[in-house]
C-alpha cells in the first residue's frame, strides 16, 4: 500500500471510529411491525440483507459518511480505469504533437493548440462493454416496473434503481473511455 494511501485511510477511519461508537449507544431498536400471514402471503418486509427498523441520527451520520467515502473511491476508480486502462500509455505515438495539426480545426485558437491527440480505440472490448451495460440497465429498468406494478412489494426499488442508473453511468465510462479521442491541450494564459 502507497504511503499516501495509507495516509487517507488512517485519517478516515479516525474520524469514522469516534463516531462508530456513539452511533452504537443510539436508541433501542423498535417492533417490527408485519402483515398478518393468514390474510395474505406477501412479505414486504422481507429483504435481501437484515437491517434494523430504526436507526438514530448518529447512526445515519456514520452510514452518511461511509456512503461519501465510498462515493470518492469509487469516482477516483473510476477516474484511474480511464486513464490508465484505456487511453494509450504517455509513450504510444500520437498523431499530433507540439502544436501540430490535426483533422479538427477547432480544436486549435490563437490562445489554445493540441499538444497530443489519440485517436479512439473502438475497440470489440469498448462494443461488448457498451452492450452487456445496455442490458443490464434495461433489465434494472424492466425490474423496477415489475416491482411498482406488484402489489406493496416494494422493497428492492432501491436496489433495482441504483443497478439501474450504475449500469447507465458505467455506459457513459464506457463511451467515454473507448469512444472518444483523448486530446491533450496547451493554453496561453493571461494573469
């Protein structure tokens, strides 16, 4: 592990420590309230993990954070999947160079000139990544209706929302990443 990693997760886990025990004195858990089985066979309490049915404000402080932190590391993942497994390494040779032309004038100004420019790859990778992502978001999408049209069960709109909208962020990576050229740019700047 990198130093500076290391350093990132000490700091996290010492802020998340002091508020990890408060949030473990919070309140009581309360009843669970169910449907009575002999009416009706449907459970819509049931869930894939157990979860408590009450929580206390510092407990969803703790959750809140952990949900940020994990948040950063999965843009910077992403972030790093980009630049380093997809664009061409800094040593590849690109079609234009210090200031020379490329087939996109508009790239270029008086102020603003392509320093690098690398072609998109299309690769069969980028197509077979683009189509299993397009899959799973209509079948997230198909999930989630099936779930708002079955009656009060209810409880996987969350799960089947964020596969779905994960799914259609993944695609805008995978677009991005396989199907766009990658330019670097120098600017003149007036201070």
């Amino acid at each position: 592990m990198r130093r500076e990693t290391a350093v990132v997760v000490l700091l996290i886990a010492s802020v998340l420590a002091p508020m990890w025990y408060v949030a473990l004195h919070g309140e009581p858990p309360s009843e669970e309230i169910e449907i009575d089985q002999s009416v009706t066979e449907m459970r819509p309490l049931q869930g894939i993990v157990d979860t408590p049915n009450k929580l206390s404000p510092s407990q969803v402080g703790v959750i809140v954070w952990v949900a940020l932190f994990g948040l950063v590391g999965l843009v910077t993942a992403v972030h790093r999947f980009m630049n380093d497994a997809v664009r061409p390494p800094d040593d590849a040779s690109a079609t234009a160079t210090d200031g020379g032309q490329v087939s996109v004038p508009w790239f270029r100004t008086d102020d603003r000139w392509v320093v690098e420019y690398h072609d998109a790859s299309d690769a069969m990778e980028g197509i077979y990544a683009m189509g299993g992502l397009t899959i799973l978001a209509i079948v997230f999408a198909a999930l989630f209706t099936g779930e708002y049209l079955t009656l009060a069960r209810t409880q996987y709109f969350g799960v089947y929302a964020a596969g779905m909208f994960l799914s259609l962020a993944l695609l805008t990576v995978a677009y991005y990443a396989w199907f766009l050229p990658h330019v670097k740019v120098a600017e003149r700047r007036d201070h």
